[in-house]
C-alpha cells in the first residue's frame, strides 16, 4: 500500500513539473513573436537601452626625437656700406673719353654678444593610418633630475612646437620638426631629458563617444617620445655674419661706353676697401646731361641681408660740331697736318708697323689694311673735328677693339674678313663725306713732308727711306679706286663743281711722295 502511495506521488510531481516547462516555454514564445510583430509594424513604444556603438573611423601616428645640448658664444656682426667716386663729373665732347675713380669701403662692427644654451633636435611625426591627420600639436619639455633632491623626472621649460610648415600629414607621410629651447642651466644639475607630446584629434580609439573619449568633444591622443640629452662643459664661439661679398653694378647712360676695370665680388671678412677705375667715352652724344649710376651691394654671408651704397658721376657732352672730312690718301701725304695726339711715327697696335707705314702698306688681299686704311683716316677726321654719325661712331670703336687683338692677314672671303669689309665700307663712306659730314673744301696744309733747313731731302716715315718710286703693290693700281668710277664729283646737296677732284692741298702734289723721285736716295 505504502508502495502504490509512493508511485502515485512521483508521478503526480513528474506531470506538475511538466506542466510549468510548457506555460515558460509557451510565454517565450509568445514574447519573441510580439516583439518580432512590433518591430515590423513599427511599434513606438520606447526601446531599452542601446547597447555601445563600435568605434568611428579614425587614423593612428608614431613619433621619435633627437636632442642635442647646445652652450655657444654668439657674437652677431652687422655691415654697412659706402661708395665715392673720383671726379664726380666730366665733360666730354664726342669721341672724347676720361677716367673716374671709384672706392667701395665695407665696414664691420659688432652688433650683439651673448651666451646660448639648450637644446635643439627635431620630432619625426609618421602617420600610420589610412586616414590624413587632424588637429596636429606637438609640445616639448624640458625635464630634469637631481639625485637625491630630485629623483623623479621634474618638467622646467614647456614649448610649443610650430607645425604651421606641414600641419596635416597624409597616410604613409612622415616629416620631422625641427625644434631649439634655450634655457639658463640650473645649478648642479647635470640630467636633463627632452620629453615631446605629439597629439592629434581623429587618433583611432579616441573618437567621440570611444570608450576613452567619452562625450561629442574630440580627445588629443599620441605618442610621447623621449630623449636624454647634457650640455657642453666648454661654449662653443659662434659668429652671425662674420663676412660679407660686394658687387658693383653700373648704368651707363645712352651715348656713352663705360669700361670698369672691375666689377667684384669682393669677399670681406673684416672691415677694408676696394678701389678701381672706369674709362668713359662718349660714343655719340652731343648736347645732353645725363648721369652714370653705379650701385655697390653688400651681402651679409649669414643672414643674406643687404646693403646698398651709390656713386654718379654727371656727364655733359657739349654741342658737336658737325667739322669735315679727307680721305686716307690725304692723310698718308701730310704727316704734317695729322691733329694733336696722333704721330705717323706711333706704333699701330699689333701690326708691328706705324700708322704711316700701315697707310702705305698695300692690301694685297688682306682685309686687315683694307680696313686699316679707312680706320686711321676715319680716327684722324674725328680728332680734326669731323663728328661722325651714331653708326660711324661704332664701327670706328668696334674696329679698335679688333685691331687691339688680331694680327694682319685675314682673308676677305672668311667670316672674320666679310665682317671688316663691311666696316672698311662704312668708315670709307663717312671720310669720302657720303655719311651726313662734308669733304673738307679747304684745307690749310703745308706740302707733304715739307723740306728741311739747307735744302735737305725732305723727312720720310721711319722704314721707307729705300722704297720704290711706287709703293709696292700699286704699280697698276688704276686710277680710280674700285668701285668709285662712277661716283659724282660732289657728295648729294652740296653745290656742283665746287669740290676739286682732288683733295684740297694735293693739287700740286708730286706723283711719288717726296723724296722718292727719280735718281733720289740712291
């Protein structure tokens, strides 16, 4: 009996437990489904509590540094500048030339003098993300120990460091600041530490609402570096524009060529000066003031300063007078009335012969003497008053210049001898008075190589005293130079048959020079 009470009662525990699991498991159910029926019928009763949102999109960065100490002498130089010129105005007449003299004096003195010590390196940034950088800051620390006083790292001096040259760094980009503190060394101390903050505001994991960065506001987050440094025990001297350089540079006014011996640069490593010379000649100018500028810049070797000091000269080129012209055979026959300053007898630059002998020497081809010619008749017109027009005026300076390099002998079919063809062209034009200038009418000359005291062979040009009754070469010269066969007797405008065929003073010349007629100097 107690045996079928016992089962009874196991079995009726059995069907209660049963009974619970199927109304819990029923109400589950049930649950889910409402829910699942809310949400698809947009049930707006208020949800629980949402769960935390995964991390915004953001960027990461890696930092190292360098730090040196530093302890300098600073001695900072400044500079100044001052130029004069010797005489400070000429007057040249065209075709004249002078000379001035500059002196450029630089002057040092010291402008500051002061002690320096600290620390100076730069901070590496690297972003390592996929993301460009936000907010980039980088601040520096200055820190120090002092056992056993001090023995944890202590901060002294905090800087920021300027990022304003590359604030925002792209994925993968990297670029150091550069950085300097200067600081008066604390007594005793002897461990000092450069401690770098470098942050920027979209690090990864610091993203508004991040678990580290709770709230809208964005968190600055980077790496620290850390770097130990010491100073020097000694200072090391240091000179800020310890040397400068000079340059000179001249405006020559319009109608005048200026020749400076120098032009610089000149190096200064204390104060001095420099001195030159220019040569100034007046081309073509008549009847005008102008001023020569020359500039002196001085550059301070450290700091690229500059200073700038000027020196003009006042030119005055007078009225020109318009003078008269002869031709290269006048000349080669009158030594006598050759100008002031120019002697047949001076050697003609490098020919190895004089402007006498030159004019006698025939061309045979080579356009050396053919410009030759015209270029000596052409210098002693300019100095016997004769102005030359602008175009005549350069060819006559252009043509010293050569003949001051080159020797005799050059082919008048090479470039080189096309080049003095077409020089010789010109300056024969101008002393033939076909270039705005007129023949001479009258010329006041003595004969050609007038005779000596007691009745003496008349004075020959050095070198010619056993030449040919002809000059050599012009045995069959004809009579009238090429290409002039058909020239009229008078240049255009003048009045017709006033200019004598031949040049004025030569109508009774002999038909050899003098002192070479027959049966002489033999």
């Amino acid at each position: 009996m107690r045996t079928s009470w016992t089962r009874a009662g196991m079995a009726l525990a059995i069907a209660l437990l049963a009974l619970v699991v199927l109304v819990l498991g029923t109400a589950w159910a049930a649950g889910g489904s409402s829910a699942g029926l809310a949400g698809k019928e947009g049930n707006k009763s208020a949800p629980a509590k949402a769960m935390s949102q995964p991390s915004q999109a953001g960027t990461s960065i890696k930092a190292h540094k360098t730090a040196e100490g530093f302890w300098t002498h600073v001695i900072t130089y400044d500079w100044s500048v001052e130029k004069t010129v010797m005489p400070d105005a000429l007057t040249l007449g065209r075709g004249e030339w002078g000379e001035v003299h500059y002196t450029i004096t630089a002057t040092r003195h010291m402008a500051a003098e002061e002690e320096r010590a600290g620390v100076r390196g730069s901070i590496c940034v690297t972003n390592t993300g996929e993301r460009a950088t936000e907010g980039l800051a980088i601040t520096d620390v200055v820190e120090y120990k002092n056992p056993p006083a001090v023995t944890d790292w202590t901060p002294f001096i905090t800087v920021t460091v300027d990022v304003h040259v590359n604030p925002v760094l792209d994925p993968g980009e990297s670029y150091c600041y550069p950085y300097e503190i200067s600081f008066t060394p604390l007594p005793g101390v002897t461990q000092y530490r450069n401690h770098a903050i470098v942050t920027i505001l979209n690090h990864s994991g610091w993203l508004p609402d991040d678990p580290n960065c709770p709230g809208p506001a964005k968190c600055p987050f980077g790496p620290e570096p850390k770097e130990g440094f010491s100073l020097p025990t000694q200072p090391t001297r240091v000179e800020i524009d310890e040397s400068a350089t000079v340059r000179d540079e001249e405006h020559c006014p319009s109608g005048f060529a200026c020749m400076p011996s120098a032009t610089g640069p000149w190096a200064f490593s204390d104060s001095g000066s420099v001195s030159f010379h220019k040569t100034i000649t007046n081309v073509s100018a008549c009847d005008v003031k102008a001023v020569l500028h020359n500039v002196a810049t001085l550059t301070e070797s450290d700091t690229h300063e500059t200073r700038k000091a000027e020196a003009v000269v006042h030119l005055t080129a007078p009225p020109c007078p318009v003078g008269c012209v002869l031709t290269q055979g006048f000349w080669k026959t009158h030594p006598d009335a050759w100008p002031k300053g120019h002697h047949p007898n001076d050697l003609f630059f490098r020919s190895g012969k004089t402007w006498m002998q030159v004019l006698w020497t025939a061309p045979r081809g080579d356009a050396y003497y053919i410009l030759a010619h015209q270029y000596i008749a052409a210098v002693l017109n300019v100095a016997n008053g004769a102005v030359p027009p602008r175009e005549v005026a350069e060819v006559i300076y252009k043509a010293g210049e050569w003949f001051a390099a080159n020797f005799p002998g050059v082919s008048p079919s090479s470039e080189v001898g096309r080049m003095l063809i077409r020089w010789s062209e010109v300056l024969a034009a101008f002393n033939e008075g076909w270039m705005g200038v007129p023949y001479c009418k009258y010329v006041e000359a003595g004969p050609a190589n007038p005779p000596k005291k007691g009745g003496q062979r008349p004075e020959m040009p050095p070198g010619l005293e056993k030449r040919p009754e002809t000059p050599p070469g012009l045995e069959k010269r004809p009579a009238t130079p090429p290409g002039l066969e058909n020239r009229p007797k008078n240049p255009p405008g003048s009045p017709p048959d006033q200019r004598p065929e031949m040049p004025p003073g030569q109508e009774h010349r002999p038909s050899t020079p003098p002192g070479q007629e027959k049966g002489k100097g033999k």
